[in-house]
C-alpha cells in the first residue's frame, strides 16, 4: 500500500497516460487504496486500461470506467472484479474487452466490442452454458466477430458441444473462434 500512496501524486499529473496497466498487486481493499486507484485514474483519458490481479476483493470498476469515454480496451485478469450500475454511457467506445464471461455478460451490452477474450475460471459457477450471459454478449453494438475462450479444466465434450450450440445461436457472425482447454478434448465435434 506504501507504495501506491507514493505513486498517487505522480499519477495524478500524468494525464497524458493512454496506456495503463496495474499488474500483481494484491492488497487491494476497496474501502482504502481502491479508493486511491480511482481517484488517480480519474484524471487520465484512457484509450487501454488492464488491470491483473489475483486478489478476491471485490472491486467496482463502474467508477473507474465512468470518466473513460475514450476507453477502447479493457482487460481485466482479476475474477472478482464487478460492474455495479453500469449503463450505456460508461466506456461508450470499448471495441475490445478480456475478462470472465461473467463480467463480458455485464460490460458488453450497448457497447461496440468486436473483440471478446473470456474465460471461465472454474467450474463452480461457470457461466459457459448460461443462455443469458449468450444473449448478453449478443447485444454488442457491433457484430463480435473474434471470440477467444479460455475453459476451467473441468469441461467436457458434452459441456462444449451444448455451449458451441448457444454461440451459434446468439453469436453467429464470427469470424475468428479460439477455445482453449486443459482438458483432453477430442478434435471431432
């Protein structure tokens, strides 16, 4: 935390930043130097925003996003990451966006994304065959035409025959499809 309190200041008059990424910080708490992530990025007129972190606190990234209208590409690597009140006018022009489906299901409505990387981190609440998340990311502003996918390791043959059924159904228009999984699925569906 040492650390980001040093930095804050010099964050703060960096508003020429377009690119920023946070990576490897753990000790996030959202009641003390969240608030401080917020207060520095708030300044900056972001065109990439990746944040990576294996911290389970439960971080609101509506604020961030709020004074971002230029933001294009988001990333973000930290599974517990939320969108609390999100509406149209937050990140307006995200053409990009890499997160859990989870959050993709959330950020993605209203939005221009084209390009979509998900995973589903674990099979304990997989959102992978969930028809809503499916129909969320179909109400892109823009045909999501690159979708890369990223399984939990519990996935099965079954599990991705049904899942490849709601992306043809909702998101038929791709033109590039990636599917990573650590399991040994076979190349015939």
């Amino acid at each position: 935390s040492e650390w980001l309190a040093i930095a804050a200041p010099l964050y703060a008059q960096a508003i020429n930043i377009r690119d920023l990424e946070f990576t490897d910080y753990m000790g996030w708490d959202p009641d003390t130097n969240w608030e401080v992530f917020k207060n520095m990025v708030s300044n900056m007129k972001l065109d990439r925003l990746a944040f990576i972190s294996s911290s389970d606190a439960l971080l609101d990234f509506t604020p961030v996003l709020r004074g971002q209208p230029e933001l294009t590409k988001l990333e973000l690597c930290s599974f517990e990451a939320r969108f609390e009140g999100l509406d149209d006018t937050v990140a307006p022009n995200l053409n990009f966006f890499k997160g859990t489906l989870k959050q993709a299901a959330a950020i993605v409505p209203g939005r221009p994304v084209e390009k979509l990387e998900a995973i589903c981190p674990r099979a304990v609440g997989c959102r992978c065959l969930d028809e809503d998340v499916h129909w969320k990311l179909s109400q892109s502003s823009k045909e999501i035409n690159i979708l890369k996918l990223q399984l939990h390791p519990n996935f099965n043959e079954a599990t991705l025959r049904a899942m490849l059924r709601l992306l043809v159904r909702y998101l038929p228009n791709i033109l590039e499809l990636t599917i990573s999984a650590e399991t040994g699925l076979s190349a015939q569906m």
